[in-house]
C-alpha cells in the first residue's frame, strides 16, 4: 500500500507542474515524491532537500545508481534556498501547514509556490494556521483530490502562494 500511495501521488504531482519547472522537494525522506517526479518528469529540473544526513546519503546513492540528474542537498530548506531558487517546493508528510508555513516565512524570495500533498485532516490543518494568524498573507487552494484505490481515504494537492501587494 505504502510504494502505491507514494507512486500516485508523486503521479498526481506531476500532473500539476509546469513544463521545465525548477522543483525543491522539501523533507525527501527517502526520496519520495523527488525521485519518482524526476523519472516521470524528465523535463523538471529536480532537486531534493533533507537534514537528516542519513536520509540523504540513501537518496544520493539512488539518485547515482539511477543515473537522475538530481541534487541532492543534506541540509534545512533554509539554507538551500538562502543560494538556490525554485518555481516550485513540494512537501509530502514534513509537517503540518503551521509548520510548513513557519518554515518558510522568511525565504519566500526563493520560490514562487509550496505545493503540498496532505490528507483528510487539512482543512483543520488550515483553520490552525488560521487561528495562529498565519494564512493572512498566504492564498490556499485546493488544486486536486483524489482517493487511493481500495481505500476510503482522500488526499489532496494544495497550493500555496504569498498574496502580491501592489
């Protein structure tokens, strides 16, 4: 059940990235959803981000032995995105969206969006992050949903934005 949901939403992901987009996948853990969205996406510029060393060494000798044209950086989304800019941050199963959120508040001079894969509980998710009066410079939509075959449970992609002021 585990490699199925990790393929199908890194394939929804993909479904919702543009073409030669430049992607940070936040929190890789062992490589998912980064390393599927860079086979199924050859036209992506994919780069994957983990500070838990021991997690990136694993991903590093899969991305080599897969031969993928992918970085791989053992270190906080920080400090990559301190050098590095992307159009697009993907997460899946880092931290809840108050979390993410807090993360990120300071570098979003570094991407132009946060696309997260979550599960049913995102809306309280969202009120959260509301009430701690994080969502009032950020636009949330919900760009897709989908249930894993065989299961009753709902996952969803949202999208994430800093609102322009003008």
């Amino acid at each position: 059940l585990f490699a199925r949901r990790d393929l199908l939403d890194s394939v929804k992901l993909a479904e919702q990235l543009s073409e030669d987009e430049e992607v940070l996948d936040v929190g890789t853990g062992g490589g998912v959803p980064g390393i599927p969205l860079a086979i199924l996406r050859p036209d992506l510029t994919v780069s994957l981000c983990d500070s838990v060393a021991k997690k990136t060494k694993v991903v590093k000798d899969i991305v080599k032995r897969l031969e993928l044209p992918v970085a791989v950086h053992a270190t906080r989304v920080q400090d990559v995105l301190e050098d590095l800019r992307f159009n697009s941050l993907v997460t899946r199963a880092v931290g809840n969206i108050s979390q993410l959120l807090g993360w990120l508040d300071e570098y979003w001079m570094g991407f132009d969006r946060l696309l997260a894969i979550k599960g049913p509980r995102w809306v309280e998710e969202r009120g959260e992050a509301r009430h701690r009066g994080l969502m009032a410079e950020i636009e949330l939509r919900r760009i897709a949903s989908y249930t894993m075959p065989g299961t009753e449970s709902e996952s969803v992609i949202l999208q994430m934005n800093r609102r322009k002021h003008s």
